[in-house]
C-alpha cells in the first residue's frame, strides 16, 4: 500500500508539473501575443504621429504623441529611437533648444540603432557648425534655385516650408525645406473650360497650419481671398472681390484673427471667422509688403514720398486708431521688408549708399530708436519672403533680366548670318523693347534704373546714335514726373518724337515725348480701362492702341487723331477673343495683330479681320512680332518644345512662314526690324524663375536668444 500509495503521490506531481509547464507555456503566448500586439500598436501610433508632423504641420501635436510613444517603447528600441529621432527634429522646426537633448539621448540609450543613432549625429554636428557661424557674424546661404523656382509666396513661421505659386499648373504649392518635397494644395480640376486662373500672393497663419492667398481668374471677373489648410483640406473663399474691388493679402494676425489686406488702395482686416472686413485707412499707392508688428499693435508699409515721386518712405500706423507716422525718413529710396521676430527693429531694403542693401532699423513703440545700421549688400530684384521664428530672413532673387541685341539678314536669302550681337552695353541685364527709328539712324529702347520699374519694361526711355554709340537718356524727365514703368515704344515717322505706354500715379496711359525738347505729353490717360499698344499712323496723324474695358471686359482697337482727340472704334472683339497689341506696316496698309496662337491682318482704317496663319502642333506663339521692312511679311518669335525660340518670317498673302535660323533658350520680349531689311534688334534674357536665399545671424544675439527661451 505505502508502495502504491507513494506511487500515485508520483503520478499526482509529475501531473501538477505537466500543468504547471502548460499554464506557463500559455502565459508565455499570450505574453507575447500581447508584446506583439503592443509593437504593433505603437508602430501604428508612430506612423499617425510622423502624419500629424509631416503632413498636419502640427509640430507641438506630434511631439506630445511622441513622448507618450516613448514612454510605452522601453523594450522596442527600434520604435523608441524613431520616436525620439522624430521629436529633435520637430523641436527644430521650433527652433527651441531641445532638440539637442534629444538627439544626445538617443546616441546615450540607443547607439546600437545604427540609422537612427547616424542620423541624430548628423544633425547635431549641423546644429554645431550653426552655432559656429553664429559667431562668425551675419551669413547667407541659398537654399532653392532652379528654373521652376518661385518667389511669389512667403517662408513659414516655423522656417519649415515655403508657400509658392507653382506655374507647371498655375496652382499654389509648398515646398519642404528640408527634403525638397514639393506638395500642390489646390487643384483647378472643375475649372471653366479655356479660363485662366492663377494664384497670387500667399501668406502664413502664426501657427504654419494655414495659407492664405489672393486666388485670380480672367474668365470669371474675381480677385478672391482664399484659406486653404497644410493637411490638404479644399480651400474655401474669405472674401469674393473683382476688379473693382481687387484683394492683395498682405499678412495675418498674430492672434490668427485677421487677414491684413489691400482692397484698392484701402488698408483693412479681413475676419477669418466671417470673413467681415474693417477698413483702416485709404493709403495712396501703397507698396507690396505690408506687415503687422509682432504683437500685432503696428503695421509697416512704404509709399512714395510726394504725389508723383518713384521715391519711397517707410510708414507705421496704429492699429488700434490708425495713425500714422514716418518711421524712415530719406532722400533715396527705402522699401520694407519685414519686422523682426523680437519687434525691436523693421529691415528694409534701401538705395542710400548708391546701391541696394538690407538696413536695419530699431523701433520702439512704434517709433525709430537711434538710426538705422546697413547689414550687407542686396541684390537689386531682391523680393522678401518673411521672417522665421528664430530669427532667419527669407527671400527671393529674381531671375528677370535682358538685354538689347541684333542680327543680321543675308540679302535676298533672309537666312540670319550669325549670332546675336549685344549692342548696349550699359546698364546691363536691364534694357528691353528696342525700336529702330523710320530712317534708321537710331535705335530708342527701355532701361530699368532702378527696382521701381516695371520687370519687363523700365522707367527710364534712352535713344542710342547707331552711328556715334552716343545714348541720349531721359530717365531724368521720367523720374520727375513720376513715371514707374514705361514699354513699347513707337516712333513717329518724322523721326521727332516717341509714343509709348507709361505707368504714373498709380495708372496706365499713352505718353509722346519730343527727343529735341524732352516735353512729355499724355496722348490717352487710360483711367479705369486697360490701354495699351499705342501705333501712329503713316501720316502722323493719328494713333492707334487697343482699350480693354475693365467692367465689359470687351477688348475694342480705337484710333484718336493726335491734334482733335477725337476718337473712332474700329474694331469690337467678343469675349472669346484675345488679340494683342497691333501694328501698323511700314506702308500704313495694314494692320497686324496676333490672338492666341492666330495671326490676323485687317486695314488700318476698319474692316473685317483675315487669318493669315495658325500655329498648331507642339509650336507656342510669342506674341513677340513686328512687321519686316517690306510691309509683306511678318517676323515672329515661336516656341518648340525641346528646341527653343526661333525667328520666323510670315508672308501675308497665306503662304507658309520659313525659318530664318536664329535659335534662343532665353525668352525674347521684343523685335523690331530695320528700315534697310536687313538688321532685326531684339531683347531677350531669363524673365523668369529665382534664386531662394536665407540670412541669418544679423539681429543682436541677446534679442535672439531671448525670444528662442519665449518660445
């Protein structure tokens, strides 16, 4: 029995063992289920968080999932060092300190994860070669360039991303700094068939989720002011202006409340609750930047010193009452470029010294403290793209430029005998729309002398000796009557004086200057409507430009007898069609002009249009053309995808155009041919694309680094 009985005790604990042994090996599933389970979970949760930083925008969101990722990862090193990869480089966006913190946790806790532990070497290496060149003094790198670059938009308070408008669609955009990712937030998909619609300027809200932008469309008549959100959301319209009422967003609150807008010439804050406006002040011609103070009780902006004056002064008025005061006060030009980050000075863009450099003024209650200290040197069609937290100055380099050439023609054949050659030579990189004079003797074009002028015209008209190289200038004459763009000049056939479209007091007209006399007389003041194209007959006695009614949007040729003022329509154009600038010829015959991609003559006089040829195929028509000097064809500029811009001829009988074997890359603005038909002078250089440059270390440090522990 006590055999038996010792046996079953055995039995009975080999079993409790067996069960025991079970039991564990169960626990130890469900154990590792649950770990597997758990890894999987946060692996979830680290791809929502790395969604709300990257995709949301939303740093401070994401680095609070990062830490609660963290604090559950302890045994998932691989998921715990991503985590903590990811919270550095949030807390740089912020430009706060603790950064640093985390990236040397990660090499102390987690160095055996290579990529990660690499990658938080990297970056901490980079944020000490900062502080290096911190000590260095003020310093400039360039952070964008390219031939799809833009400079339309602004940089985002937190220095992560750059708004843009991105012209391969005409859509807004933004760009990653940091990994060149390139993302479109609008999409015209729905658009009106044939319509042209386009952003314009595009500001941050103060936490970089929001985009506000100035949304323009021809067909439809409007100029809107749009939100859209970083995380993709469909925009949605603040406020529906047109052009009688045209919208230019200008900044945003730094409460978030308000959109600081232009509407006109009026100054107002637009809310981003209800869209409601509130008008401040009517300011008359304002300039393109116009910017809060950072605590929101001041805005800057710069206008002309004097009615008439291509000179600018820099202004600061109340938000709370709208007064206003004089900030920079000279004899030269001075345009705003932002407030600082801290609010203790304005940087601007100044032309006291000769030529163009940053300046940076302290202010104190909205008031100048002391005078201004110059930073460096700027470029001349520098376009600023704000401010970052921490301190860095974005901006633009326009790539707009041109230059005044010519060919030559063989006689007979009309084939081009060999390359371009430059024949102005001074002001170079800022010369545009040349015009051989009808007895050939001189040559009149456009010169840009400073940023005032319009991009793709100038403010000064200069006229060249093509016998002595002489250049008569009268940028003098224009600047004292205000002039801020002039284009297209056009002799008169007496050789005595020049006609040519003119911008002055914030409106556009016809002006004729007398080259003996320098006298500048209005010919058409355009007032609410578009003119432009001015032509003069071949007896001198009449002019004839084309006028586009902003509130009909009918586009109508007018001639006007230049003693009587008396004027004829010749011809009424329907909605659908676009015609462009005409042209006399040189025996006053005919009449060209060129709408869309179809080339059409008619007699000056009136009367029905003819086609006399379409561009089909891969072919873009320039609307760069002028007629040759025998009155029988017409020269013109097309592009060929993959070849460039060439020379055509064009007979006007109907006949098919020829290449005359002038090949450009860059775009050509202009041409006009020489009364001896064998000489065509032209303009061309990059008119468009920019270089993005960033400018730091230049505020005090102390003011830096006080408003970084702030944040």
């Amino acid at each position: 029995m006590k055999t038996k009985s010792t046996l079953r005790t055995r039995i009975a604990a080999r079993g409790n063992s067996v069960l025991a042994a079970l039991a564990l090996a169960v626990l130890l599933l469900i154990a590792s289920a649950s770990a597997n389970q758990s890894g999987e979970q946060l692996e979830v949760e680290l791809k929502a968080a790395m969604h709300k930083e990257l995709v949301d925008g939303n740093l401070e969101g994401a680095i609070a999932d990062y830490k609660s990722i963290l604090s559950r990862a302890a045994k998932d090193r691989a998921i715990a060092s991503k985590a903590l990869l990811q919270m550095g480089k949030c807390y740089e966006w912020l430009g706060v300190g603790e950064a640093k913190k985390a990236y040397e946790q990660l090499l102390r806790d987690y160095s055996d994860q290579r990529e990660a532990a690499a990658e938080a070497r990297s970056r901490l290496q980079a944020m000490q070669s900062v502080v290096d060149q911190k000590s260095q003094g003020p310093t400039i790198r360039q952070v964008w360039s390219g031939p799809d670059t833009d400079a339309s938009g602004a940089v985002s308070p937190d220095g992560r991303y750059l708004c843009f408008a991105d012209w391969t669609t005409s859509d807004l955009a933004v760009r990653d700094m940091a990994t060149g990712e390139v993302r479109r937030l609008t999409s015209k998909e729905g658009s009106p068939p044939g319509s042209y619609e386009a952003p314009g300027a595009s500001i941050w809200a103060p936490d970089s989720r929001q985009i506000a932008y100035h949304w323009y469309s021809d067909d439809l008549n409007l100029s809107d002011l749009r939100l859209v959100g970083l995380d993709g959301s469909k925009p949605r319209v603040l406020y529906h202006g047109a052009y009688q009422d045209w919208v230019h967003t200008c900044d945003w609150s730094p409460d978030g409340r308000y959109i600081l807008a232009k509407l006109g010439a009026r100054f107002g804050l637009i809310s981003v609750a209800d869209g409601s406006f509130r008008a401040l002040r009517t300011i008359s011609q304002p300039g393109e930047v116009v910017r809060f103070s950072p605590d929101g009780r001041y805005i800057i902006y710069d206008t002309p010193q004097t009615k008439g004056s291509v000179d600018r002064d820099i202004h600061v008025m109340s938000v709370e009452d709208a007064a206003d005061r004089l900030l920079v006060e000279h004899a030269t030009d001075d345009s705003v470029l932002g407030w600082t980050p801290d609010g203790k000075s304005v940087l601007f863009l100044s032309y006291r010294t000769g030529s163009p450099c940053f300046w940076l003024q302290p202010v104190v209650e909205g008031k100048p403290e002391g005078s201004p200290r110059m930073i460096r040197a700027a470029y001349r069609r520098t376009v600023p793209l704000g401010f970052t937290r921490d301190g860095r100055f974005f901006y633009g380099e326009l790539k707009v430029g041109s230059d005044v050439y010519t060919v030559r023609l063989g006689a007979g054949t009309s084939k081009v005998l060999g390359p371009p050659e430059k024949l102005v030579d001074r002001n170079e990189g800022f010369n545009y729309w040349p015009s051989y004079s009808p007895d050939g003797k001189y040559l009149a074009y456009c010169s840009q002398r400073d940023d005032t002028g319009y991009v793709m015209g100038g403010n000064a008209l200069c006229i060249l000796n093509l016998e002595t190289g002489q250049v008569q200038d009268f940028f003098r004459e224009f600047r004292r009557l205000g002039f801020n763009a002039i284009a297209r000049p056009h002799w008169s056939p007496d050789n005595r004086s020049i006609v040519f479209n003119g911008g002055k007091d914030g409106s556009g007209g016809i002006y004729r200057v007398d080259i003996q006399t320098g006298d500048i007389i209005p010919v058409v003041q355009g007032g609410t409507d578009f003119t432009a194209g001015p032509a003069i007959s071949i007896d001198a006695k009449a002019l004839l430009y084309q006028r586009r009614n902003k509130k009909s949007n009918l586009i109508q040729f007018v001639t006007r007898n230049i003693e009587s003022g008396d004027e004829k329509i010749i011809y009424t154009f329907s909605g659908a069609e676009d015609p462009l600038f005409p042209e006399i010829s040189p025996d006053g015959k005919w009449l060209c002009y060129p709408s869309r991609d179809v080339f059409y003559v008619m007699p000056p006089s009136g009367g029905e249009p003819r086609k006399i040829f379409e561009i089909t195929g891969q072919e873009e028509l320039a609307n760069r053309y002028t007629w040759a000097a025998d009155s029988k064809h017409i020269l013109f500029m097309s592009k060929e995808q993959g070849v460039g811009w060439q020379l055509w001829r064009l007979p006007i009988d109907g006949g098919r155009p020829e290449v005359l074997g002038l090949v450009l890359r860059t775009t050509v603005a202009s041409l006009s041919a020489h009364p001896d038909g064998q000489r065509i002078a032209f303009s061309h250089g990059p008119l468009g694309g920019a270089d993005i440059w960033v400018m730091e270390n230049f505020l005090p440090k102390n003011d830096v680094e006080k408003k970084q522990g702030e944040q």
